[in-house]
C-alpha cells in the first residue's frame, strides 16, 4: 500500500485527469508508478516524457537491450515492482520466459552474447558500486566490445533512470498492479 496519498483515475480531475487520460489512450494502462505522483501532476509529464526519450526513442541500444538493462537494475535494487514490469516487456521481445527468470537470477552468461553480458555487467556495478566508476573507466571494455559513446550514453541514461524509479517505487510503496504488467503497448 503507498506511503502516501494518491489520487486514483477515478477521483482525478482537471489536469490530473487529462494526464491519465493521455497515459491510458498511448500506454494502453495507467501504472501505479505513475499515479504515486498524482499530487504533483506535472511532474508526471515530465516522468513519462523522459522514459519515452530514454526507452523509446532512436539508439544504437535495442528495444530489447533497453529493457535488460531496466530489469538487471531493477534486480541488483531489489524492485519487484519495476522487474515485474520491465521482464515482462523484455519479454515482449524476447519471446522466453525462462530467459528472463534467469536474467532476473543474474544467471545470465550463458543466455546472453558477450555484448549484451557487458550491457548487463556495466548496468550492475553502476547501480551496486556508482562510486567505482570516479575513478574507473568502466566505458573502455564497452567500447572493445564496439560500443560508440552514443550506445554507452544511453547505457547509462537507462541505468540511471531505473536508479530513480526504483527508489520512487520502493520508499513510497508502489505495489505490483493486479493485473501485473500485461497489457502495456511496448
């Protein structure tokens, strides 16, 4: 149960109401993750317009890719909510649920192409360890592996945003919907 007062769909009005309107009609649900900000509305806005950039956007970072990344943070934070999610979104592409049950056990070098494993890696110790990365240049074995700077940017632009959403999610007491993440339009 959240920590605080949200307003529901079915209590929202004015502004409010118009963003979850917009979120239901282009996401296909309204996720309790975005009505915890319910009390600051625009702040909603502006959530969902950096995931879109982040998530959906071009990169040289696949769809697929983007959402490992999101479900290996959400793991290494412990959010249940965010790896039920973003699993269930990898799994959209990927099409294997077992492939997913393992990369949310960590178990992932033998499922996952060295590129993706160093993906998975870099997200890991940035969530685990950000302060190793001062004085560490933990880009230079992306970058072997042919990573351009544009790729590693979004690396850790996804890494970081898990970062902030799971802390959201897991001080304010965001539970998994019903429903659990089915339904979303990836």
């Amino acid at each position: 149960m959240s920590r605080i007062k949200v307003i529901q769909h079915n209590q929202a009005q004015g502004e409010l109401l118009d963003i979850y309107n917009n979120i239901v009609k282009t996401r296909g649900q309204l996720a309790d993750v975005h009505k915890i900000q319910s009390l600051r509305p625009k702040s909603i806005v502006a959530h969902m317009e950096l995931y879109m950039e982040i998530m959906f956007k071009k990169s040289e970072l696949s769809r697929a890719n983007r959402e490992m990344i999101a479900t290996v943070v959400s793991v290494a934070n412990g959010c249940l909510y965010c790896q039920t999610h973003h699993g269930e979104a990898l799994n959209n592409y990927w099409k294997d649920e077992n492939k997913v049950k393992q990369l949310r056990r960590f178990e992932f070098k033998e499922i996952l192409s060295d590129k993706e494993i160093a993906l998975c890696q870099f997200a890991q110790e940035l969530t685990l360890h950000p302060e190793s990365h001062e004085n560490n240049d933990f880009t230079k074995h992306l970058k072997t592996l042919g990573f351009s700077d544009s790729a590693i940017l979004d690396t850790v632009l996804v890494t970081a945003y898990f970062n902030f959403v799971n802390r959201v999610v897991l001080s304010l007491g965001v539970e998994l919907e019903e429903d659990n993440a089915r339904g979303y339009n990836y």
